[in-house]
C-alpha cells in the first residue's frame, strides 16, 4: 500500500478539505451526476497531488466523494488514476484551459490521407490505425488483406489504447475512417481531423469498396458531436 503523504495531515489541508465538503453539501459529486444522493466522506484531487502539485490548492481541482467513490478514481496500490479517474481529470483540464496531453482523432474516406497527415504531424507522439494493427496480428504488412477477426480486435483495443497512450507522451492520434459516436465518446478526442484528400487506392492488395455516401453522412454526425461538446474540429 501506497504511504500517505504529510500533506494530508497538515492544518491547511484539513481545513480546506472542511471547506470543500461543505461547498458539496457533504454529498458524492459523482453519484450526483446521475441522480444518486451519497453521503461525501473524503475529498478528491482530479489532478492527482503528486504529479501536479502546483493544483493542490485550488478549488476546482477538487471534489467530495465517497469512500467507495474514491476507491474507483485510484489505483490504491499504485496511486495512478483509473480510467474513471482520467476521464474526470480530461473533463476538468478542458474546463480549466490546461493543456494536457493531446487525443486527436484522424477521420476521412479511404484515401483521403489519413496516416500520411499523422506521419507528418505526429513526432514523438503515439498512434492507433486500425490497418497497421490488424495486420500486425496476422503477421503482415499493412494493406496486405482484410482479415476480419483481426480487425474486430485491433477495433476493441482503441479504447484502452487512447485511456493509456495519454500517460507516456503529449500527443495521441487514433486514425478511424467514421466510427460512430459511441466509439467517439469512449475515446474523448481533444480534436478532430478531417482528412479530405483524394487517392486512387483501388489497386490496393487490401481495398474494399465503401459505401462513400454512409461515411460521409458519419463525419457529419462527428462533426455536429463535436461542435455539440466543445471538441475543435479541423480539416485537412
């Protein structure tokens, strides 16, 4: 178990903490969220102490919880955020304008250049294409064949990829053609881009005709989610 920092037993931070239970009515912040009235027992820093303790004065930066509230925000044993946590912690960086590390989500028609804009965009960051990542479960190169039980579990990864990738470097691409919204929303992209190049990739080992009109009609659904949730779009 994870030692307990002396801050928490300082006077100022007691006090503080006093303070914000009472700013909450004494109530889980969380399960109030979704209508459930839980009494409050402790108080949570979103932007945890160790890592960013210029925040662990502010306010803002925290939240009355329950005991069992908090257990699902942490990793007692580690101290790292759970997935919980970091959704938390992005919805409050978007609110407070902290830059944190960046999710972009890559969409356009097949052949519209999607990879080729995150290779050039992406320097040090990390990123998620669903082609690559099949074919490297079947032991090919990329665009080689469309297997579908690799794609099916390269597509079930991109949600742990996007909660973990942000923990090791600033920027995070994940590169899908139009998924859908809930697909979106599991990931919180920061961005969207939309890729709008034209390539003839019918010679492709790999291609498989699309129905343009329904990916089409998919981007736009992405961008009215995005301008409805405060998600900048961008066209490239």
């Amino acid at each position: 178990m994870k030692a307990q920092n002396p801050f928490y037993n300082s006077k100022r931070w007691r006090h503080l903490r006093e303070v914000i239970l009472r700013r909450d009515g004494y109530l889980d912040q969380l399960e109030l969220r979704v209508g459930s009235h839980v009494e409050a027992e402790t108080v949570h820093h979103i932007f945890p102490l160790e890592k960013y303790p210029q925040y662990k004065w502010q306010p803002w930066n925290l939240i009355a919880v329950s005991r069992h509230t908090h257990e699902l925000l942490h990793n007692r044993i580690t101290g790292e955020l759970s997935a919980d946590g970091m959704h938390l912690l992005r919805q409050t960086a978007r609110k407070q304008s902290i830059p944190i590390s960046v999710l972009t989500l890559v969409v356009g028609l097949p052949g519209s250049g999607k990879t080729t804009w995150v290779r050039q965009h992406m320097g040090g960051g990390l990123a998620y294409d669903l082609d690559y990542l099949a074919a490297a479960f079947r032991l090919r190169a990329p665009h080689q064949e469309r297997h579908e039980a690799a794609r099916r579990m390269a597509n079930s990864m991109v949600r742990a990829f996007a909660q973990n990738a942000q923990r090791y470097c600033g920027n995070v691409f994940v590169i899908r053609a139009a998924p859908s919204i809930d697909e979106v929303e599991a990931i919180e992209p920061d961005r969207i881009v939309i890729c709008s190049g034209i390539h003839d990739i019918t010679a492709r080992p790999d291609y498989v005709r699309t129905d343009e009109q329904e990916l089409g009609a998919r981007i736009r659904e992405l961008c009215d989610w995005a301008q409805a949730n405060r998600v900048s779009v961008v066209e490239a």
